[in-house]
C-alpha cells in the first residue's frame, strides 16, 4: 500500500510502497477513506515533539474494516468506523474511573518480540503515529482504537470527528463541564478552536468569544456559534473580552493553539473562579508564567488530553448531531487532497489560512 512516511524531521514527507501485516487478536485492517491534517501532526514533522524515524504520521481518520483478528469483539468486515489515537485498554484504572483517554496499557501496543505493523520494503520497521499511521491507505489497529459510526454519515467528514471534534467536543462536555448561561472565550480557530465553539453553543453558553488574528476564521467562528469576534492583532484579547464583560472576564477560557503568549492570555481572560483548559500542545522546555495571587480568586488551569473523551459513546452521539443537522462539519473542511499532495495541507497549515485539509482516497 502507499503511505507517507518522514525520514527526517524539517523534510517533506515521501510517498513509498510500504508493507502492512495481518490483524493479530484484537487487532482490525481498516481501508482507509480520509484523514484530516492535524497541526499534532506538524509538531512531530517538525521535531518539535521527537519521535522515532522513519515514522508514518496521520491520526484524524474514518475508515471501513477489511479484515478482523482473532478475538475482536463487536467489529466486523464492512463496519464503517474512526479511528482515535486515545486507544484503551479497558480494565486498567483510568479506564475503569471512566477517563479512557488517560490509558497508556502496553497491551494495546505489539511488544518487542511481534512483527511490527508497518515495514518498509526490505523489512525496516516504520513508526505509525499513535499506533494509527493514517495517511496511507490502510492501517492495522486495535480494537480499542476504533468506534462503529451510522454508515449514512461521509467518511470525509467523519474522520474530522477523530481528532479535532472530539477534542473540542470533549473539552467543552467533559473536561471543562460548561453549563447553561456560562461565557466562554475560544483561542485559536482552527479545527479544534470551531469545534470548542459549537460545541459551547450545544451546551447553552450564553456568549462565546472567538478570538483569533484571521478575519477568514472569525467569520467561520461566527457561523458556527460565536457572539463575539475578537481580533487578537487588533489589540490585546484579553483587553478585549474584559471591555466586553464589564472587567470581570469569562467563566471558561480554552487555549487551541499550544502558544505560551496565548496559555498565559486564556489564564489572565478569566473572572474569579474561572477555569482555563489548555488543549494546544505546548512544545516541551516552554514554561508557562501566570500571577499567584490569581489563585485566591479561585481560578484554576488544568489541560485536555482529546477531550477527555470517551470516545466509543462520544464520537456515535457526535455523528448523530452531524445527521440531524446540529453540529456543522461540511464548512470545517477548506479543501480535500489526494495523498500525493500530503506536503501541500500542511505548507497551508504553516500559513494559519485554513480550518482543515483532509487527505481522501
């Protein structure tokens, strides 16, 4: 099958014929039909997060199963599915107190005595990015890394619900909590920044400010829920939403893009007993500056891993509010690419123009 695969970090990505193995137990081959470009992906391309070489990037995808392993229960040949990097275990004890997307069990990984998934021809082993792999043309996964979807719902659009949706989604449901008639301030809208968007509309926040520095997605965020557009070139954003609520703030900030500036601007936007959910991936040695005495205001700060989700109840529900016509995703897409033309989504991504390119096949 072709895939991409990164040789060395700061290079273009190049499309090779790779080998891909059989499912093992609890294993499933997955056809591949879309998969969104992330900007978690450019984290590893540029090196920024190191990870083993060579290494086959890609984890916002939708896909229809090909083949089962032994021991798989509730999947079979046809199912259309999406796959999520946060795959559990199901009995260690993150999963069990219901925070799957904290599992790091072994066991869903092959050990160092199995064939790897991915080889290169001639036998190298290739690294698929969070045991997924998604910009080739199949991938081999473990149960736990996919849910079964409604078939009636776009593959294109599904694999957007992998990653970017689910964690804003998730964010907004279950790690941040926001209630009926709470404000919200969303940094960065990009992918994740419009899904925290809507999906603080679903919950019944009373204004949400959109804050960015491209009017292209602050007109995007408007469309998809915002009160408020905040220009962060203008002026200071965090001016900016305290004008807009009488000095006080918001109740909930949330950080989308993994910036210290932007960290420490979703910490200072909040009024007293405010919370900010940091869900951008901060590069590693960044430190994070914030005013102590803040704290006996009662203002918190915690992150996000994927929304905190629970992704084979989350992501099903996600697909029927796509359906009924609640949750926008045809919009979120600014282009789809074929697979030769992996390098140009994310060349794009680095300019900061688009929602989400989504690789097709």
């Amino acid at each position: 099958m072709k895939a991409a695969v990164l040789y060395q970090a700061r290079s273009p990505l190049v499309i090779e014929d790779i080998a891909i193995d059989k499912p093992g137990p609890r294993e499933v081959l997955l056809r591949n039909a879309a998969c969104g470009a992330c900007h978690s992906d450019l984290h590893f391309l540029d090196g920024i997060y190191p990870t083993p070489l060579p290494f086959v990037p890609g984890h916002e995808a939708a896909g229809v199963i090909e083949q089962v392993g032994a021991q798989v229960r509730g999947l079979k040949v046809g199912d259309h599915v999406v796959t999520c990097l946060s795959v559990f275990c199901g009995h260690c004890e993150h999963c069990l107190t219901g925070r799957l997307s904290l599992c790091v069990s072994p066991e869903t990984k092959r050990g160092k005595d199995d064939a790897p998934r991915l080889t290169l021809v001639g036998g190298a082993a290739l690294t698929p990015m969070a045991q997924l792999g998604a910009f080739a043309e199949q991938m081999l996964v473990h149960e736990n890394a996919c849910v079964v979807i409604n078939r009636d719902m776009p593959l294109d659009r599904a694999a957007l619900i992998g990653c970017a949706v689910m964690t804003g989604y998730g964010a907004i449901t279950h790690t941040a909590q926001v209630r009926p008639g709470d404000t919200v301030a969303v940094i960065g809208c990009g992918g994740i920044g419009l899904s925290l968007v809507q999906s603080a509309r679903l919950a019944g926040a009373a204004r949400i400010f959109a804050v960015d520095r491209i009017a292209s997605k602050l007109a995007l965020a408007k469309d998809f829920g915002a009160t408020d557009l905040i220009d962060a070139g203008a002026a200071d954003p965090v001016d900016q939403v305290k004008a807009l609520t009488a000095g006080q703030g918001v109740h909930y900030s949330f950080e989308a893009i993994g910036l210290k500036a932007t960290t420490e601007q979703a910490w200072r936007m909040l009024r007293r007993g405010g919370c900010a959910t940091v869900l951008g991936m901060i590069p590693p040695g960044v430190k994070i500056e914030i005013h102590g005495p803040d704290f006996l205001g009662e203002k918190r700060i915690q992150g996000s891993l994927m929304g905190s989700n629970r992704f084979p109840v989350d992501m099903p529900r996600i697909v029927d509010l796509y359906l009924q016509g609640r949750f926008k995703l045809d919009e979120m897409i600014s282009q789809r690419l074929p697979l030769s033309a992996v390098n140009q989504a994310f060349e794009e991504m680095r300019s900061g123009e688009l929602a989400r390119s989504v690789v097709v096949f």
